[in-house]
C-alpha cells in the first residue's frame, strides 16, 4: 500500500511542478543579487540575504527563509489536503476500501507519502540553492565573511569584528558598497582605523585568513568550519521537516473530514493564516505559545553560536503535539467514516 501511494505521488505532475517552482523562486532571487550586488539591508528581509554576497554557501539556508513563510507551507497543504479528500471528490476511495484493505494502513500510506514528499522537497531546496549560491557568489572571502556576519544581527551595539589578536579593536563599519571591513581593488582588507600599518597588521591578517580559511561565521560571529555548518544546516532542515509534517497533519486531518481537496486545503490554510496573525498580536499572547507557526523560524538559532536551544526545543514539541494528536482524530474520523462517494 505504501509502494501504491508513492508511486501515485512520484506519478503526479502537480508534485515536479510544486517542488520546481519551490526551487526556482530562490534561483530568482539568487540572480538578482547576483546581477545587482545589492542585498537587503541588515535586519531586512529574508534571513542570511544580507550574506551571500560574501558567501554562496549560505544560501540554502536564505533560500529556507524565502520559502518557508508561504510557498512551501502551501504545498505542503496541497498534497496532504488531497491525500483522502481527492480519492472520495474522485470517487475512488470507496473501491480502494472494497478490497481487503484496512483503512488504518490506507491512512498510514497516505502519511508516509506525504512525509516523503516535505522531505524531498527540503532537500530540493536546499541542495539547489547551495548549487546556485556557490555558482553565482562563490564560497568567500572567509575573512570577509567573519567580519560581515555580526553585522547581518542588526543589533545595535553590534560591531564589525574585533582584531584577530583578540584586542577588542572594533573594525570598521560597512562601505557603501556593503562589505563590511572595506576591501581595496586588490582584494585585500582595509586598515582600520586609528591600527597600526606595518607588518604586524599584515601578520595579523595572514593569521585571520589563515584561522578562517574555507569557513563562514555563526549569526554570533564566530567562524564554522565546512563540517560543522553542514551540520547546523542539517539541523535547520530537519526543524523545518519537522514544521511543516505540523502542516500537512493539520490537512491531512481536514482531508478526513471533508470531501472536497480544495476545501482541505484552504481550511489549513486559514488555520495557519490565523496563526499567523495571532502570532503578532500582543492581545494574544496567552495563547501565542501553543499556536503552529510560533516557533516556525527557531530554526535560524542553528546558526548562532552557542545554538539557541531554547525555542528549537518548544518548537519540536510543539509539531510533535500537532501531529499526534491530529492523526489521532484523522485516524478516528476515517476508521468510522462511512464512505459513500
């Protein structure tokens, strides 16, 4: 029954055209930047945006934030919306249920499939958005990057970097052109202001680069190694997983209860709209940490170091809430439906 479902799903059109226009909106973005050089504004947009001009390696986890609020929550609710609705709108979930099959496995395949298609659709994201990043903005300049990073925070009493001998020097503040640090036509770091010119500054730079070479920095300004930041990434992407199993158990359980896919679908939409609104109102706020797109972008605290662990944590539990207790009522709902259609 599972081996059924996946193929239905591999089989769909809808499914290549869902998962290709999640992975060409950031190859969008991706050439705009690409063309024009010019990123969001620290604190302004999409997260990590304002990044990778000095690094394609963090793209995927740009391209994580572009889909994540929207386009990929949609999806989702499409395909786990027409899971059960669609067979009985089609008239065919009553023959599938007139050969030896229990329903429980049926509504197990349907979830599997589903599960399958936010996995791959994660992985398509991410796999070519790094493909993209790195083709079009290179890996970086690793000391550039090092001293952009803590400027992508937006904090205000944040500084550009400190001086690799562990002074506390402030570096200087971001260029017009963007690049924090300021770079000759050479390519070279800038001397900061009020530091020494000589060899030492020369030395101290080489021990810089030489310290974060082939790496990015954390959201907290400390350099990551290819390893560890493939790490964190993998962490991202099994949170936003995670989330959006919350969405498609919210469908899923609607697809139950209706026969009508698109009427599935809009009412998880709408159930993850409100959310969204309710999320940004204070009036709300005692209600604010039980509701599905609360902890929806915990995920970026991968990337700080220390990690943030705090809302990763709630947010897992939370999803993991939704979709136990949602799949319950589905498989309740459909074990005593009587199916006439």
């Amino acid at each position: 029954m599972i081996r059924v479902e996946l193929l239905k799903l591999v089989r769909r059109p809808r499914t290549w055209v869902a998962v290709g226009l999640l992975c060409l909106l950031p190859a969008i973005v991706a050439v705009f930047l690409a063309t024009t050089r010019i990123s969001p504004p620290p604190g302004q947009g999409a997260a990590f945006l304002s990044a990778v001009l000095q690094s394609g390696s963090l793209y995927p986890a740009a391209a994580l934030a572009l889909v994540l609020p929207i386009f990929l929550p949609v999806a989702v609710a499409v395909v786990a919306g027409d899971s059960v609705a669609g067979e009985s709108s089609q008239g065919t979930l009553r023959y599938l249920l007139v050969r030896p099959v229990r329903r429980t496995s049926l509504l197990l395949a349907k979830l599997v499939a589903v599960v399958v298609f936010v996995v791959g659709t994660v992985l398509a994201v991410a796999g070519t958005s790094y493909v993209v990043g790195v083709s079009l903005f290179g890996a970086g300049d690793p000391v550039a990057v090092v001293q952009a990073l803590p400027e992508v925070t937006g904090g205000d009493d944040a500084v550009a970097g400190t001086g690799p001998s562990g002074g506390g020097q402030p570096q200087q503040q971001p260029a017009a052109g963007g690049q924090v640090g300021g770079q000759g036509a050479a390519g070279a770091p800038a001397a900061r202001p009020g530091a020494d010119t000589g060899d030492t500054t020369a030395a101290d730079d080489q021990a810089a680069r030489e310290r974060a070479q082939s790496s990015v920095s954390s959201l907290s300004g400390d350099a990551l190694g290819p390893a560890d930041l493939a790490a964190r990434m993998l962490g991202a992407m099994v949170y936003v997983t995670v989330s959006m199993l919350g969405v498609a158990a919210i469908a899923l359980f609607l697809s139950t209860v209706t026969t009508s896919s698109l009427g599935a679908t809009l009412g998880a939409l709408a159930a993850l709209i409100t959310s969204q609104v309710l999320v940004s109102l204070d009036a709300a706020s005692s209600v604010t940490p039980y509701l599905p797109t609360r902890y929806w972008l915990a995920w970026i605290d991968f990337f700080r170091d220390p990690i943030f662990l705090r809302d990763i944590t709630a947010g897992l539990w939370l999803q993991a809430g939704y979709v136990v207790v949602l799949m319950l009522a589905a498989w309740a709902n459909f074990a005593t439906k009587d199916v006439t259609s």
